[in-house]
C-alpha cells in the first residue's frame, strides 16, 4: 500500500506543478487535492482554497493530531532555466516551481493521512489541512482555519527540513521607522539632514543586540532591509523611510520586541506592522519528538517562517527536501526524498497513533 501512495503521491505533485498556484490564486491546485480525496473515497470539505478532512473514525474524545502543508507557491524568479510549470524529470529529481517548497511536504503527507484514514482505535484524531495563501501570510489561509477546523492538540506542519525535526522556528515581526530631519534646498547648509541623520540609526540596528539567547533558536536576528528617502536631486527630504525585518526566538514575544525597539531606537517613530506571527516550538519530550529521535532523526531551530506561525498549540516542522532550494530557480526534489519522506511520516505516526 505505501509503494503505491508513493507512486500516486509523485504523480499528484507532477499535477500540482503544472498547475498555477500563486497565493489566493490556488483554485485549481485545490481541485487536484479534491480529486485525490474523491478517489480514495475521504469525504472533505472546501473552505476558499483550503481543503480539509478528518480520519474514518474521529472521536471527540480523543485529542486531535494536524498535518498540515501548503499548495501555493511564489512566482517564479528570472533565474529559471526550465519552464517553472512543467514536471521535469531528470537524474533523479523533479523539478519544477513549488516542488520543493512545499509540494513534496504536501503530497507525502496526503499519502499519509490516506493510510491512516480507515485505522481503528488510534491515540489520537488526525485532521489534514491543505492550505492557501501560506507564501503570502494571507488572510485566507491556515489562520481562517483554526476556528472552522476541530479543536488540536498538537500539529506536524510540512515544509523542507531533509526529514530532521525542526523543533522550534522563529516568528517575524517587519517594522516600518522614519527618521525626521528639515527639508532644504541641496545648495543651502542644513545640519539637521535626515538622510545623514540616518547614518548613526543604521549603525545602531546593526549594532544592537537582544540579550536573551534560545538553546534551539540562537539570537533575535534583525536587519534592516529597505530604505527610501528623496524624490529629486537638488532637495534634501524631511524624512527617511526604514524597513526592519526581525526573526524571533523562543524567548521573547513579539509585543516584547515591538515593545523593546519603540522605547530604544533612535528612529523618530516606529511601528510593527503585525505581532502575529510568533515563535513556534514543541517540547523535546512531546512523543512526537521523541518518536522522531528513536527512527534517528536529528532535531534543530529553524530559522524560517512558516504556517507553524499562526498555531495555538505545540507544532513540530518536518518534511522531505531542503529549505535552502526554496524559493531559488530550477527549483527541486529528490524523488527518494519523497519516498523517504512517506516512510518516515508513517513509521514515526505508527509510534504515537
């Protein structure tokens, strides 16, 4: 049964590939995810572009397990050399846009979820989640979910981590600063010029450091990553615009690093665009974990973002490919890491449920 998921698993991804799914556009990926659910005879259901089903025999009283990954993708960069939207095949690797990231991840865990749907007398409900809008933290992805779903205990969310247990991410907060100074004339003195005011306000981000360190997910990492100021060459501007992209650990919220920056920057204002997109982390001794490090996986911090974001519960990352092909062109993934992948859902399922 598994070398069969396997095989239809491969072919659904190929089908996902070719099929347009920028975020809020995934009507047709959604389909395909559909059909796979119609075939083998899974009831679902469809919210937007979201799909959803529980297992054959789901019990309230039982707590509830999440596998969860996503079927949009970004757009394709300018560096692809092969047609993004066609499912290449070559020396052992699929290629294709979204087949990394998080193609493979969500095909490996509908084969999943496919095995265990008829099974009795498991541990814990399963519900799998498809979701949209994951590349654009949008508002009709995941997040809608949480109140349409049943309640969870716990969640596996799919993304690329080469099948090691990312125990913990880092939550974002983008913060948008301005440093004011007095519009002049570029021929006349101005010692109060805001894009030079700017100079030691960018020698203070970079210089900063967060105190508290996490065991798994290191330091806060923030860098400032857009700047825009002037809109002609012989007028100096009354303000510089900043962008501030802050990664997170474990050991602060993200109220307490919105709160931290607005009392000891030195911008004239700063504002977090959102606080919701926190850290994420599941305890080394869930049973999850530890189901993973007895079948010899390693576990790790991860530095990304990803749905695990917006969860109410303890979540663990963990998927076939690797995250450093996200996103790049001529993205791939190894056909073994999928069968892999597969494999070590279910053996490491097979340990809890």
């Amino acid at each position: 049964m598994i070398e069969k998921l396997t095989t239809e698993a491969i072919s659904l991804l190929k089908q996902l590939i070719e099929t347009q799914s920028f975020s809020s556009e995934e009507d047709q990926t959604a389909m395909l995810i559909e059909h796979w659910f119609t075939k083998h005879q899974i009831p679902f259901k469809r919210k937007k572009n979201n799909v959803w089903a529980t297992n054959k025999h789901f019990n309230e009283n039982k707590p509830t397990l999440l596998l969860n990954s996503h079927h949009d993708t970004v757009k394709p960069n300018n560096g692809y050399t092969k047609d993004p939207l066609k499912a290449i095949v070559e020396d052992g690797k699929l290629y294709g846009l979204g087949s990394n990231d998080a193609g493979g991840c969500l095909v490996s865990l509908i084969a999943t979820f496919t095995y265990f749907y008829t099974k009795e007398n498991l541990n814990y409900n399963i519900v799998i989640v498809a979701s949209a809008e994951e590349e654009s933290s949008g508002p009709d992805g995941l997040n809608s979910m949480l109140s349409i779903i049943p309640k969870i205990d716990v969640a596996i969310v799919g993304e690329p981590t080469l099948m090691q247990l990312a125990i913990a991410e880092k939550g974002l907060v983008v913060f948008d600063a301005k440093i004011k100074g007095t519009a002049s004339h570029a021929a006349h003195p101005n010692t109060n010029n805001s894009i030079y005011n700017t100079i030691a306000v960018l020698k203070w981000f970079q210089d900063f450091k967060f105190e508290k360190k996490s065991p798994v997910l290191g330091d806060v990492k923030m860098t400032v990553t857009q700047i825009n100021a002037g809109k002609q060459h012989n007028a100096v501007p009354s303000e510089v615009d900043l962008v501030i992209d802050v990664r997170v650990n474990d050991k602060y919220s993200n109220k307490e690093i919105a709160d931290i920056l607005t009392n000891k920057s030195p911008c004239s204002s700063i504002k977090p665009r959102s606080l919701r997109l926190n850290s994420s982390s599941i305890p080394i001794h869930h049973e999850l974990v530890q189901a993973g490090i007895a079948l010899g996986r390693e576990t790790y911090g991860s530095p990304t973002l990803s749905d695990q974001s917006v969860l109410p519960c303890p979540s663990l990352k963990l998927g076939p490919g690797d995250s450093k092909r996200s996103h790049t062109a001529d993205e791939f993934i190894y056909l073994a890491e999928i069968k892999e992948g597969i494999k070590i859902y279910i053996e490491l399922l097979e340990k809890v449920l």
